[in-house]
C-alpha cells in the first residue's frame, strides 16, 4: 500500500463560501432549513429594533422558497471603499461582513444578534437560489445568486418614490444539506411571533401560499401581553412583576444602552413559562442573562425576607426556592454578546450575569418594599418550597442511610444531599484538587481529586476493576455499582446529579477525559444514557485588559486560540491600543486561583459544562469505533484510521 503523500500540494484553502458548503453542520443547524431563514429574519428585525421600519413579512411559497420583506432602509447598494464591490453583494457572499461589526457610537447596528458575522452569506451558501430586491435612494435594485455565486449582478430595474425603502429577500434552500427540506411551520410562526412581542407595535405576518392562509401578530403591550396569552389565565400569586433599566453613557460598568426589560409572574399552579432573548435572538436554552435573573429575584426576596423577620430558624433559602413557580419573559440587550455554538441558543457572556442582576435586584428590592404585603406573600411562597425540598432530603437520607459503603478518604463531600443539585468534580491532580476545594461551593459541589492516569479499562473485566483504587474510589463517591449495556443497575444510590470531569486544557488533560470518559461507557452506561456525566471545560488563556477611560481592568478568559482571536480582535475594535494587553497561557488548573477557578470552570452561572451523551452514529457503531481506539489488539486498525481521518483531529502542540 502506498503511502498517502503530505506536501505543499496537500495543503487546501477554502475559498468564500466553500467552508460553509463543505461543513454545514459547523455553521448552522442541519435538521432542516428554518436556520438559515431565521438569519434572514434577524436581520430584517434588526433594522425594527434601530428604529427603523414597522412591518416584516414572510411568505412561504408553494415550491419550499421563503421570502422575508421589510420596510426598513434597505442594505446599501453602493461599492464598498475598501471592497469595490457593491455592499449588498459583499454581505451576501463574505463570512465576516455586515453593519453588525460596526460598534462605534452610531454603528449601524450597536445591538444585534448575528455577531458571527456568518449570518446571511451562511443562507446564500446552502442554497441553490436566492434572489434580493432592495428598495433603495429612488430605485429598485435586484441582485441574484445560485448556489452562493452571483448569476446576476447588481442592477437597477426601475425608479421608485424616494419614500419607498426595504429588503426583500427570496431563499430557495438546497435539500442537500438538510436531512428534511420542509420548514417546521410550528416553529416558524413561534420564531416570528417572539419578534413582534420583543419589537412593541411591529407587525409581523406569515402568508402560507399552498393554503392562502394569512397569520399576524402586533402586540401593543410587548412582553407583559405575551406573558399574559402564554400563561393562558393562569392566577397569578402577586400582581406581575415588569421592569427595565439600561446603561446610561457615564455608567463605569457597562456599555451605553446594555439592560435589560423582564416581566415575571408567580403562579401557585399550571405550567411555568419561561422564554429569553439577546438583542431579539431566542436563547431556548438559556445562559448567563436567565441567571442573572434568578440572582437578582433571589438576593431580593431574601433580603426582604429576612429585614421582616420571616424566615423560619433551621429554614435556608436557596435561588430555585423563590425560581420553582416563576414565569418570565427577558428581552437582555448586550454589546457583543458570546454565544455557546453558532446556532446561538445559549448566553455565554460572563458579565451578562451581574448586568441583569443588578438591574432585577434594585426594581424588585424597590416594588417589594412599596408593596410589603406581596413580598410577604412571595417570601412565604419561597419558605413554604424551601421546606419542601428539605423535607424530601430527609426522607432520602434516611433511606440511604442502611448499609452505605465508606466513603473514600480523599473524597472532600457536600453538605447537601439533593440529587437534583449536587455535583463531583473528578479533578486531575492534588494540587487542582486543593485549589477545587478551596473554590467550590461547599453546599452542593463534591471534589474528589485522581492521581495519575486513570487505568484504561475498556477490556478490563468488571470484577477486577475494584482492584484499581482510582476506579473504586470513583464508584463508591458516585453510589453506583459497575454494569453493562444490558444491565439495568440501581440508580438509587446515586449521590451527585452531575458527574463532571474536570482536567487540564492540553493534551494530557484530554487523555485523562478520554480515559474517564471510556470507564464511563464501559463500566457505567446507564449514567451516560441519563445525562449524569459532564465535561468541565476550563479556559486556556486569560486576557487582562488595562484600565482605559470609566472602564476598570478586565480579566477576560477564553477557551481555546480561537476564542483568543476573536476577543484580540474585539478589543481592536473598542479602541484598546494593540499591545497594551497581555495574554498568559494556563499550564494546567493548579496554576489557577480557587478565585479563577470558580469563575471560570464551577460557578453555574458562567461556566462551560459540556453533557455527554451517545452521538448521532448509535451504539453499535460508537462501540465499534471505542473498541478500534481503545482495545490493546487494535493498533494495526487505529494506524489506518489515524492516516485516513489524523487531520480531523484538533492537536495542541
């Protein structure tokens, strides 16, 4: 057999949009299309929420194409200075281009949610037609694309009034890339409604053309009527809580015009509502800005709890007590905001946390004291959920409490016993270890520190594995006894909900993760089914930021290079001098400070756990593949894998 040849040759640019062609997956989501028309959607609710425009329509066509059409500026039609190329062409067919990277004091768009700048050329790419008509300086302009290629350039078709602006874009999605060509009209309609509750007095349509049906919505009220229809009557325990604040210009913390707006309900029964959003985008999956909304109502009600005395003695109140029976809906605005993965359905951003917070706080701290007896109301709801949860603690206690295994020595445990909320971090080292202890929160976080590499026991048999003490310490601090796929173990005994792996950001680290990772698949299956096991990923630079003008010394952490050079470059376009910053790398957790450690890797408000849960090939083909890369006997099988699929690996040297 030949040798594969690696030379000069081998290497290969992807050009425009043929990254996004080749890797789809990597850019948006591939279930089906509604991704990319979303990208489409955001954009015309972007140019509504600068203040311009009042009405956005979508129509879907009988042969799958979707059209969005607003009433806004229209995207600029003029060459680029630097490009010459007309803009409207350059948005659509560059990865990195849009108003949206303009932060400057009147940019185009200060707040938006497409910041990947991957947005619209993302929906150019995959599809085999779209075709835009723009509204613009008196005249109708029309620009066709095929497969992400211009196959008719720019022109004017004819004259309009001066007062005639918008965008009209026609995308027809290539079924290539989606394993379902059919947009979900379900969801659809709920992207579209959640624009004209966030965008107070726009009218946002959807015209099915197969059908002739026409859907509207316009809510004079914004969120307060949303929440209002979504709780469907339900009664509520207090009047619903409605506030907003954002920055002004001298504020020394945040950027001008970053707050928030919220409206919350406490309901004594019925299903709780819960929906977010970051400069209009819908985080389903929520982020730093939801918890800082459970930070701000929680410190609230506890502070008014406990000036008037209603806290029973032996009673703690922890944030999901005063959560437990909250709706809410949060429209969060932030400058340059982090989201987790391109499909932008979680919050990552670190200050968003105090940002909200703060805000919530102060208003809630305020209506409770002006209202007394609907904070004695809302306190008594928390007490009364406080006693709850810690009388079913007591009835787990007792019935663990027969025949429990000593635990291990090293393992530093929790004071709770909810496995709803506690958590052990498998640590790498004593020293992270030490610095793991020291950071955590000791009420629910459990830290038991691995010396070494753990053993690989792919092919160990499960009555030898409790001759490793590594392994046996992990078994007996988890409650769970070793078992197979087949096997159906009780999970009774189980003592920390989330199991999180907790090592270096390097090589060696993602060894141990791999070997921990294997024992879990193994030996502990039904823990991985069950969405037990996590991986903690902790930074691998830190950033510290001069003090510049009202903004203090910042400390920004990120994850891998790629993170570091789009925070570089964020900084760049803030104005901060190049070079005034200093990057240092992190050789492993023990060089971090419990402080950063708890920061960056435990704090659930802005860490970054990763779930673990068995991939989109099944489990016969992950076994297989487990036992190519695993089993001692495979390494002629794992040669040929790693010379045929070596560069998809991402290798830290």
């Amino acid at each position: 057999m030949s040798t594969p040849r690696y030379d000069e040759a081998s290497i290969r640019v992807l050009k425009g949009l043929e990254p996004v062609r080749q890797r789809p997956g990597m850019y948006t989501r591939t279930d089906n299309p509604l991704h990319i028309v979303q990208e489409v959607i955001d954009n015309a609710a972007d140019e509504a929420l600068a203040g311009f425009g009042s009405q956005i329509r979508v129509t879907l066509h009988a042969d799958n194409s979707v059209s969005v059409e607003d009433d806004g500026r229209g995207i600029p039609v003029g060459l680029h200075p630097e490009e010459q190329a007309p803009v409207v062409e350059i948005v659509f067919t560059r990865l990195h281009a849009g108003g949206k990277f303009d932060k400057k004091s009147g940019g185009a768009y200060a707040f938006s949610g497409g910041l990947h700048g991957v947005g619209v050329s993302v929906t150019n790419a995959l599809s085999t037609r779209l075709e835009i008509t723009v509204w613009r300086d008196a005249g109708e302009h029309r620009l066709v694309f095929g497969r992400g290629e211009v196959i008719a350039p720019l022109e004017q078709v004819q004259t309009v009034g001066r007062r005639r602006t918008g965008t009209r874009v026609r995308v027809w999605p290539d079924p290539v890339f989606f394993d379902s060509p059919v947009i979900p009209v379900a969801e659809l309609s709920h992207v579209l409604r959640s624009k004209a509750v966030l965008l107070s007095g726009v009218t946002v349509s959807l015209t099915l053309e197969k059908t002739g049906e026409t859907r509207t919505w316009h809510y004079d009220q914004g969120l307060r009527g949303y929440l209002d229809e979504a709780l469907q009557g339900a009664e509520t325990v207090i009047p619903v809580f409605e506030g907003q604040q954002y920055a002004l210009a001298d504020d020394e913390s945040f950027a001008e015009g970053e707050g928030a707006h919220w409206v919350v309900a406490w309901t004594a029964e019925g299903q709780v509502v819960r929906e977010s959003y970051v400069n209009l985008i819908p985080t389903p999956a929520g982020g730093t800005h939801e918890a800082g909304l459970r930070d701000g109502l929680f410190n609230a009600v506890k502070a008014f709890a406990e000036l008037h005395g209603l806290v029973p003695k032996g009673v703690r109140l922890l944030p999901d007590d005063v959560f437990a029976r909250a709706s809410f809906v949060l429209s969060a605005k932030v400058l340059d905001p982090q989201f987790q993965g391109q499909i932008k359905e979680r919050l990552n951003s670190r200050d968003a946390v105090r940002l909200v917070s703060g805000y919530a706080k102060n208003a809630l701290d305020l209506w409770l004291n002006a209202h007394v007896d609907h904070g004695r109301k809302l306190a008594e709801i928390a007490i009364r959920q406080a006693q709850a949860r810690a009388r079913s603690q007591q009835k787990v206690e007792k019935r663990k409490s027969s025949g429990v295994a000593v635990l291990p020595g090293k393992l530093t445990d929790c004071e709770s016993s909810d496995v709803a909320r506690t958590e052990l971090f498998l640590v790498e080292g004593d020293s992270a270890g030490g610095s793991a202890k020291m950071g955590r929160d000791k009420e629910f976080q459990a830290i038991l520190p691995l010396r070494g590499k753990v053993l690989n026991a792919w092919e160990v048999d499960r009555d030898r594995l409790f001759a490793n003490n590594e392994i046996h310490d992990i078994s007996v601090a988890i409650g769970v006894d070793p078992h197979g796929l087949s096997d159906t173990p009780d999970l009774s005994g189980l003592r920390y909900g989330r199991i999180c792996i907790l090592s270096d950001a390097d090589v060696d680290g993602s060894h141990i993760q791999v070997l921990l990772l294997t024992l879990f698949f193994r030996h502990f299956p039904r823990l991985v089914e069950k969405g037990h096991i996590y991986v903690a990923r902790p930074p691998l630079f830190r950033v510290d930021v001069p003090a510049a003008g009202k903004r203090p010394l910042r400390k920004l952490y990120c994850l891998d290079q790629g993170e570091l050079e789009a925070v570089e470059d964020k900084l760049r376009k803030e104005g901060v001098r190049p070079g005034s910053w200093s990057i240092s790398r992190f050789k492993g957790l023990g060089e971090m400070s419990p402080e950063q450690l708890w920061d960056t890797t435990m704090n659930p408000d802005t860490r970054r756990l990763l779930p673990v849960a068995y991939g989109a090939l099944g489990l016969e083909q992950t076994l297989e593949l487990f036992d190519m890369l695993m089993a001692k006997s495979e390494s002629s099988q794992r040669r040929t894998w790693l010379e045929a699929k070596g560069n998809l690996a991402d290798i830290d040297i």
